[in-house]
C-alpha cells in the first residue's frame, strides 16, 4: 500500500501537538497540542474513503473531544480546587490513551483501522498523555489513583483478550495491559516508563509491520496465510513470545526490572495483579502460536491463495531481529 504525500504531512503535525503538549508550559498550550494531535491522526483514520475507516474516525474523533473536553474545563479548577482538578485532569488523559476504566472506545476503534494505524494508535498517541500523567505524579492520591487505574488495566486487558479470533483486537486488549506496566512505572519512576515504552514500540512495530505485509486481520487467515515455512511460524512464535515478555526474550527485560523496583517499593499487590494478568495474556498469545507450531511440517494446497510471507521481505526481518536480543545478549542475566 503507498501513502500519499499528505499522510506524511499530518504525521508531521501529529508529532508537533505531541511535542507541543509534553513541552508547554500551561494547561492551555497542552490542549492546544492535544487538539493538533487529534485532528492530525484523524486523517491517518480515514485514509480510504471507506465506512469502517470513517466510523471508527468517529469514534475516535467523539472520545477525544470528550477528554479535550474534560481537560480544560477542569484545568479551569485548578486555583480554588487543585486536588480536585488534578484528578480530573488524570481521568482525562487516562481516557485519551484508552486506560481502564476508560477502555470501552479502545478495541472499536483497533477494530476499524489498518495496521500502521494500529502502530501510532497503540505507541505515538500514548506519548503525550503518559508524559503528561507523570507531571501530575506530584501527591501520594494521584499516585495511589495511579497504581489502582493500571490494576484495573491490567486485570481488562488480560480478560478482555480470551477468546477473540481478530488479531486487531487482541493487539488492543494487549495494549491495555502494556498500559498498565507503564502506569506503574510512570507512578514510581519519571524516566523508567520511556525504556519500557521503547522496548513495548519496537517489539509491536514488527509484529504490525508482518500483519501489514500479509494483509491479515483474523486468526485462521494468520494460520493459512503460510504454511508451507518453516522459518514464518517461528519468527511470529518469536515475535509473541517477546511480546509477552518470556524470558529469555526482550521483552523480559523492562519487566524484570520494573519488578525490581516495585519489591523495593514494597507494591506487593500491584505486582500480583501483573503478574497474573501476565500469565493470562500469555495464554492468548499461545493460542496464536500452538497452531503454528502443530501444522509445520505439513504442505497445504490452499495456502496458494493467500499472500505469502519470505525472506524478500527485509525489512521485516530487521525489524523482528529486536525481539531476540534477549536470545543472543542475554541482558537480563545482568539484573540479577
């Protein structure tokens, strides 16, 4: 698929009102940029005139208005009740970036876009409020409400992704519960988060790029896209795993060392609650590779009909080599 010259254009002024909005220096001018934000990744959504593309542009556009809404109105309440304003203006960022209990708009809104969208929607949208939420992290409350938003995130994003068929969703449910190891990590730490965020961008970056050049949203059209490879079934088994943050793999390592931070703390209950949810996103994620794995050797005449994945296809293949730095580098041995 090419882009237009104009996709590039509002990419442009999508990282400029996120510059705007974790640089400013009022309420105000972080408004401004959030707006600019807005209708910047608007046109991403609607690149094709097509109706899923334009609802979920809708949706997208009707949530975001809502916690624009939200934050300036209570910025205004900042002089006569700063506890209280503060708060909502966590609600409204947490609303922004899709966080439970604010998640509802968030798997829609997956469901309706293309995979690069996919990408900017889970990584580069989330920069700002992230950012912006750990301005806020200033009292012991906002914290605790913190710590209790990325508990209940990671409880809805593990839940939420059992028995879903469409990857897109998935994606969003295991977004949802990334979300809330970096809530955790922006409430203790204001420089931890932007390592995990890396590491969680890169890690999802090879996995759209592999969905976007299979042009496939479905389970089963994942299974049947190529089966006669060997070496498919393996890079995306890899590609999950990472994901799921299984050592020996790199996506272990922020994890691992936000678990280390978090005994130091002494946040014993919030590290259950991830942990668990770990173990069940990891389960949704198995049922995304145990097929693979069962049908390696086999060669099925239907695969001629869906678009094959190989080694001409470089780009993916750098992008997925980030996922076995663990494997090579075992970074993680370093930590203990």
């Amino acid at each position: 698929m090419t882009f237009p010259f104009s996709y590039f254009i509002f990419f442009f002024f999508l990282i400029m009102g996120t510059v705007i909005s974790i640089s400013s220096p009022s309420w105000f001018g972080v408004w401004v940029g959030l707006e600019l934000n807005l209708m910047s990744f608007i046109p991403l959504i609607s690149l094709k005139m097509n109706s899923y593309f334009s609802e979920a542009a809708l949706k997208y556009f009707l949530i975001q208005a809502m916690g624009s809404a939200l934050l300036i109105s209570s910025s205004f309440l900042f002089i006569s009740l700063t506890s209280i304003s503060l708060s909502l203006i966590l609600f409204s960022l947490l609303l922004k970036m899709g966080s439970a209990p604010f998640h509802f708009w968030f798997p829609q809104v997956m469901e309706g876009i293309l995979w690069p969208q996919v990408f900017l929607l889970s990584t580069i949208q989330k920069v700002a409020p992230l950012t912006l939420i750990s301005y806020l992290m200033v009292s012991e409350m906002l914290s605790k409400l913190t710590i209790l938003t990325a508990i209940s995130s990671a409880v809805i994003g593990a839940l939420g992704g059992l028995n879903l068929m469409l990857l897109r969703k998935i994606i969003a449910f295991s977004s949802i519960n990334h979300l809330s190891w970096m809530l955790i990590a922006v409430s203790m730490s204001d420089t931890f988060w932007l390592f995990y965020f890396l590491i969680y961008s890169l890690i999802l970056l090879s996995i759209t790029s592999m969905f976007f050049s299979l042009q496939t949203y479905t389970l089963p059209s994942l299974i049947k896209s190529n089966q006669n490879s060997s070496f498919f079934p393996l890079l995306i088994s890899f590609n999950f795993l990472s994901l799921s943050g299984l050592p020996p793999f790199t996506g272990f390592v922020p994890k691992w060392m936000l678990i280390q931070i978090m005994l130091n703390q002494k946040l014993f209950l919030p590290i259950f609650f991830l942990l668990f949810s770990a173990l069940i996103t990891l389960y949704f994620y198995l049922r995304i590779i145990i097929p693979f794995i069962l049908i390696i050797g086999p060669k099925m005449s239907f695969n001629k009909k869906f678009k094959s994945f190989t080694l001409s296809t470089p780009s993916v293949i750098i992008k997925t080599l980030f996922n076995f730095l663990g494997l090579f580098l075992p970074i993680y041995s370093l930590l203990l």
